[in-house]
C-alpha cells in the first residue's frame, strides 16, 4: 500500500481521534508528559499546569543548537497548551479545581500524597468534577508497601530486575539509554486514560487511574516475572536469543549487522546460502544444542562482506537482518523518511529542529505536530479568560503568586 492509498479518506477538519477531549495535565519531567503527549498527538486540547518557576526539563540538555530550549521539553510537551500556578497557593488551587471543571481527563505524576497535600487529589477534583477521569502515575503506585517511596525511571529498571538481564553476559547490570520506565508508564497512563473515558462515555462514572513505573516494566517483561516465579533460570543472553539460533550481531567489513533465524525455514533458506546443506536439517532444538558453532558459522560469512552484502542477500531470500544503525544513521534511512518520522517544528524562539512525530499511523484522522511546546505561561491569559476569568481577576491572581 502507498501513502496515498492509506490516507485516501483522511478528513482535515480534525486534529485527530481525540479532537474535543479536554485534558488538564500537571505533570513533570517525562513520565507524565509523555501520557499528556500521547493524548495531545491524538488531537486532545491538552493544558499543561506548570508551577510558575517552571518545571525541571526546561533545563536538561540537550538543548537545541544556538537556543535556551531543550530537545526534551519540546519533544515531550509539543501540541499543549501552558499555564502556570502555584498550587501551593490557595488561589492557584482554587484556579486548578476551576478550570477542571471544563477537562475530562486529569493527569499527574507527583509523589503519591503530594497533590492530596495541596487539596488537589483525587478526592478533591472528584468533588467538583465528579466524573473525572484521573490518572496519577508515579514510581511505586498510589497504594503498596513502597508506594510512599521516591520512584524514577532508573530506579524502575533496576527494582524491577530489567537492569540484571540487560549488557553483556559478562559484564553487570545495565540500564537502558532511554527513559524505559517513563516511556512505559506514559503510554500505559495515555491507554488507561482512554479506556476510563471510555467507560465514562457509557455510564457517566469518572474514576482514579493509577499507574506505576514497576508495574509497567513488570508488565511488558515478556511473562519473566512469571518464569522466575517458576523458578526456572533468566540467563543474560546480550545479543543471542534464548530460544534461536544462529541470532547475534555480526560484524562486518564496514560496519554490524544484526540477524537472527527463529524459523527452520529461514534456517534451512540460510543453511543453502551458507553451503552447508548437511546441517539444513537441523530442528531448533539442535541448533540450541551447537550454538556456538551454528553462531560461527554466520559470523564466519558476515566478516569477509559488507554489511549492504549481507543484509541485501538476505532481504532478496525473505531472510531478517539489518544494518545496526547509530540514531544518526537511522535518521538518514529513506524508510524512515517515507514513515514521515521527523516533522520540521518552528519552535517558540524562532529556531526550526526536526521533532520526532507520533508512531501511530490513523488513515481516517492523521495526526502530525501542531504547535511547539509552549513558553512558560504563554495561554495563561487565554485559559483563564476561557473558563470566566476577567482581565482585573487574572491580573490580582499574577500580582498574588498564584499564577
């Protein structure tokens, strides 16, 4: 199918599946941001509620070249809207319990009790909205033994025993180079706050949506908490697959390659290529059994080629290998190019830097980045006017600190 086909019955009229859902988000660094984003891609208005200092990812670098703004902060809060209030202050949170009033979903990642402290928890916004979907997202869970505990992503992947199967067989535990834990927590908060409305459109009942940082690692393990409750061992494997063989990183004369034959018909096709039809016969058992040499073999072949050699051969065999590409490298490939998976976003300040877009494709209701992320506060007056604020009220609330 060509792009064109896919989109042939694309409306333009929508920002996408979520048009007219109202989300208010006070959220920090990436876990909550990144269930805001999701929800904010999908077309949702989604107002981001920032303390009036500004929060922490405005001054993590990277920063975009000859700019104050961070790559972070305008990947993960593009397609929002921002106000800012002290929900210290009685009237920052009086503001707040206002504005969601006009929301349908609520979003926060503090410490479990910290919101609740403010007079802004669940139980708070539920008073006044009382169909409210909120989801709350943090490193432990709102309820559990450790749930009063401070919880970050590395923290995450370490707890959760990510970390002790990751790196090289010989070495130690390793975390993953991005924010695993967040990223996993976010996309489960975006899921949760979709279905809660879902059942809110259907019955009217709002509901408190908890998402843990663990359990979302622990949930997408592939069942090995499940295997380890059976006692059955969980290896290190790095770059080989438990269950196949020949499956690795093979080095090239110009670079790595990476493949890997889980079928006996990707191994018998590859047996011939190799010639070596003698071991074509070989069950996955088998192959298990003579890892290392059945592993040798491919790397034998791989070192004497190039990377395009191998990975062209083994494309025109229906065969899985591919360049191991750098991020540099990848975002060169004309197939990325063809998936649209940068867009060129002016940024607030003038600057124009290629974002990373949506990985959801929607052939009915496409989705792109509509608006960079926005400068601290910049809707504050819009918002505010929104829900009835008059100019002289707006202005006594920013002359009091609360906004």
């Amino acid at each position: 199918m060509d792009k064109e086909a896919f989109y042939a019955n694309a409306r333009d009229d929508l920002d996408g599946p979520l048009h007219g859902v109202v989300v208010v988000e006070a959220t920090t660094t990436w876990a909550g941001p990144m269930a805001g984003c999701v929800l904010a891609d999908f077309g949702a208005t989604v107002i981001k509620v920032e303390q009036v200092e500004g929060e922490v990812l405005r001054k993590v670098p990277p920063f975009v070249p000859n700019s104050q703004l961070t790559v972070l902060h305008e990947t993960v809060n593009r397609n929002k809207q921002n106000v800012t209030m002290d929900l210290r202050h009685p009237d920052g949170r009086k503001t707040l319990l206002e504005l969601v009033q006009t929301a349908d979903i609520f979003i926060e990642n503090f410490r479990p009790g910290t919101l609740a402290s403010w007079k802004v928890g669940y139980e708070d916004v539920a008073a006044v909205k009382p169909d409210i979907v909120y989801v709350s997202i943090s490193g432990f869970g709102q309820f559990g033994t450790l749930s009063d505990r401070v919880g970050y992503d590395p923290l995450a992947q370490n707890y959760c025993g990510w970390t002790s199967l990751n790196g090289d067989p010989d070495g130690g535990p390793t975390k993953a180079p991005t924010y695993l834990g967040d990223d996993l927590a976010g996309l489960n908060g975006a899921l949760g706050a979709m279905a809660a409305l879902r059942h809110r459109d259907q019955t009217g009942e709002g509901q408190h949506v908890d998402v843990a940082l663990i359990d979302g690692m622990l949930f997408q393990s592939n069942g090995y908490a499940t295997v380890a409750a059976l006692g059955i061992p969980l290896p290190r494997w790095g770059n080989q697959y438990g269950v196949a063989a020949p499956v690795n990183n093979y080095l090239c004369t110009n670079g790595n390659v990476f493949a890997g034959m889980v079928l006996d018909s990707h191994w018998q096709r590859l047996a011939e290529h190799l010639g070596r039809t003698d071991l074509k016969d070989l069950t996955a058992a088998e192959r298990l059994a003579r890892r290392d040499e059945i592993d040798q073999l491919l790397a034998d072949h791989c070192a004497s080629r190039t990377v395009e050699e191998v990975v062209d051969a083994f494309a025109a065999m229906g065969l899985p290998a591919t360049r191991v590409n750098t991020y540099a490298e990848v975002i060169e490939e004309p197939h990325v190019a063809s998936r649209d998976m940068l867009q060129i976003v002016e940024l607030a300040d003038g600057s124009s830097v290629p974002l990373t877009v949506p990985a959801v494709k929607f052939s009915r209701t496409p989705i792109r980045i509509r608006t960079p992320a926005p400068t601290l506060g910049e809707h504050n007056d819009a918002v505010l006017e929104s829900i009835g604020y008059s100019p002289d009220a707006i202005q006594a609330l920013k002359d009091a600190g609360a906004i």
